[in-house]
C-alpha cells in the first residue's frame, strides 16, 4: 500500500489508517468516535468581538450552517486527507459539485475543452445550458487526445475538464500528459474521479487542480445519500470553489454528510471487494459469444489497461457491456427484464449490483461511436459473484431464445 503526505496535522500514513481515522475528534465532541451530526442555522456568539472574528474567518469558522458546521469540516478533513489536497468543499450532490467547480472557474467570454465521454447531466444540463446561456464556449474532445489537447487551447481556454475512465464507455484518458499541456498554458484542469474514489486514485498527484467526486456513490457506498466534494491543492483554488457554493445557497444536509463520513470508513475494504468480484463477472462476460466486448480497463484486453495500471491502484465495480448487432430490442428486454440480482437503476457504487441500458452515441460529437448493437453498464457488488454469473446466464439464454 502506496504512503503519501497528507494535508493538515496528518503525518505520511497508509491509506486504510486514514480512512478510518480522519476527520475523527473525540476531544472536541465529549469522547464520542463518530462526530455527531449538528442541525444548525443560526449560531450565536457570546461577544461582539467573537461575531466579527468568525465574521474575518468565514471559511475556518462555524457561523451560518450553509456556510460549514463541524459535521461537513469532519468530512471535507476526511475526503481531502485521503486525496492529500489542501481543502474541500462539501456539495449537495455529485451533479452540484460538477457544476460548482466549472462556474467557480469559468465567465463570460471563457472557453472550456471538455472530454467526449463525460457523464450525460455534465454535458446537457451544465455545459449546454448554463454555461452556454452564461457565454462560455464549450469544445469537446477526443477523451485520448492525451498530450495532444495543447493544439485545442486557445487564449480564452480558461479550462480543461476530465473523466476517466468515461461514465458510459470507460475510457482512460492520459491525464498527466493533459494537465501538463494545461500547466504550461496557464489552464486549470478538472477531473471526475467518482469511478475510483480517492482510495483507488488521487488526480492531484497526476497534476490536475480541482478534482470532484460524486460521493454518493462509492464514498458514501449504501444507495442512501445525495453528496458531493471538490477538492483543490490551493488556497486560491479554495476561495474560488467556497465562494461559488456560498453564493449558490449549495450546502451538503447534515445527516446526508454524517451517512457519507460513516460510510467513508469502510471504502477500501468495499472497493477490494468490488474489485474482486466485477473482474470475475467482466472476465466471464468477455468469454461469451453474444459478447461483442467488456467495456473495462482492469481486463488486460482493454485499451486503456497501461495507463489503469499506471495511474490507478485498482478497480471499481463499474463496466460497460456491448451485445452483437444483431440483437433486438425484444432479446435485449427479455434479457434485462428477468434479472434477480442487477436492478434496473440509475447511480452505482452502493453495495448493490445494477443494470443500465446505455445508448453512447447519442451525446458524443468529437468523437464517432461506430457500435450499433446494444450495450449496457453493470455496477457489480458485493453479492457473491456466482449468483451474479449465474444471474446474466439465465439472461443470456432468455436473449438467444428470442
């Protein structure tokens, strides 16, 4: 298990040692592990000069809830110790967070490169409708452009915007190669690492600026919370992103925050599991005939399986899945109508396995998707793995029937 520094009092620890000990401070909460959830609005101060200090440090103090309560500072301590970052923000939502950090950063008259393959509400409801109503200008491009995104950048290019692997096609992009072309250009770099949480990758140490995480998913790990993270590596970047929440009112519920730090506790030993099973799933889909092919960078077939093995430290339990061309609609219903075990749902990273019909072609526009048949995207979870197979078997056979 890989050491790195960590922000704040925290010394050089593994990873497993952080997740289950940041943000924790009993000494402030009575001896309590947990930090207790605080239901707050209004806070009170017992002198005028204590109202104008917190007033001077609005960022470090607690003086409105929206504005931050000891229970999102445990949590925004926890998700940036495990990135090694300087700070957090704590968001709503994933969807908030994508679209916090893009506005934080971006005005009228900016330009944004913005990776093909990024997550659907990302692309349609922040880039081609706030930002475009905002005048910002959006390019999209090639997810394996790699160092090649410096022939894109223009002088209004203010940022480059990354996800990878990609939400419905799992590319990889090269992102060191990215964030030093925008390095050199004076270009902030993003990246959407909900796929690998910080336990399997931490983009600030590939050189990226602003990394954001869905933490409704694998972070908060259960299928119960709506939460959101940004997390930069400085304090310019820091101000920017608080700035933008505060004025947008976007502020993380307390129990949603407490349910995301809980579940932050059992990350690693949830993604091992992940892992483990989704490469015996992926690897048994790869090895059937109604397959065309297993959309996963962990399988050793995968394009993108050197730069997974470069910059990440392992799997998560997400993939996407082609069928043949030649496979109806009706196979494909029948097929995904009688599972047991994968439901039919939106969102992934809960301890649940989930099945989504996938349609890649209709929102890509700098890059050609050629496959014509259908496709799917499966988040394995910590069922025992034979069942799964044993699941997509039946499903099989229903599709060959018809």
């Amino acid at each position: 298990m890989m050491e790195f520094a960590l922000a704040g009092d925290f010394m050089a620890r593994k990873r497993d040692t952080v997740i289950a000990t940041a943000g924790r401070h009993p000494e402030d909460h009575h001896g309590t592990v947990n930090p207790p959830v605080h239901h707050a609005s209004t806070i009170v101060f017992p002198t005028l000069a204590a109202y104008e200090d917190a007033q001077n440090n609005l960022f470090e103090s607690v003086n409105y809830g929206r504005i931050g309560t000891p229970t999102s500072h445990a949590f925004e301590e926890a998700v940036t110790a495990l990135h090694g970052g300087l700070k957090t923000v704590s968001l709503p939502s994933g969807l908030s967070a994508c679209v916090t950090a893009l506005m934080a950063f971006l005005e009228t008259g900016d330009h944004l490169l913005m990776c093909d393959s990024v997550y659907g509400p990302t692309r349609l409801r922040v880039c081609e409708h706030l930002l475009a109503r905002s005048g910002v200008e959006t390019t999209y491009y090639d997810p394996l452009i790699g160092a090649g995104i410096a022939e894109l950048i223009r002088p209004e290019t203010k940022v480059i915007y990354m996800e990878s692997p990609g939400s419905l096609t799992f590319e990889v992009q090269d992102v060191p190669a990215i964030a030093g072309a925008a390095r050199d250009r004076g270009v902030v770099t993003m990246i959407d690492n909900t796929w690998a949480s910080p336990f399997l990758c931490r983009p600030l140490e590939l050189g990226v600026d602003v990394v954001i995480e869905a933490a409704t998913k694998y972070i908060s790990g259960h299928s119960d919370v709506m939460l959101g993270s940004v997390t930069v590596a400085t304090d310019e970047h820091f101000r920017k992103l608080k700035w933008t929440a505060i004025s947008f009112g976007a502020a993380a519920g307390p129990d949603d925050l407490y349910l995301g730090l809980r579940g932050l506790r059992t990350l690693s030993v949830r993604l091992e599991r992940h892992q483990r099973n989704a490469l015996r799933v992926a690897a048994w889909l790869d090895g059937r005939a109604e397959v065309e092919r297993v959309l996963y960078p962990a399988l050793t077939g995968d394009p993108g399986h050197g730069l997974w093995q470069r910059d990440f430290d392992g799997a998560s339990g997400l993939f996407g899945v082609l069928l043949g061309e030649g496979v109806g609609k009706p196979a494909f219903a029948a097929m995904i109508d009688g599972l047991e075990l994968f439901g039919l749902g939106n969102s992934w990273g809960g301890y649940e396995s989930l099945v989504l019909p996938t349609r890649p072609g209709r929102m890509r526009t700098a890059t050609e998707w050629t496959h014509e048949g259908p496709s799917f995207r499966l988040h394995v979870g910590l069922e025992d793995p034979d069942d799964l197979i044993a699941d997509l078997e039946k499903g099989l056979e229903r599709l060959r029937a018809l």
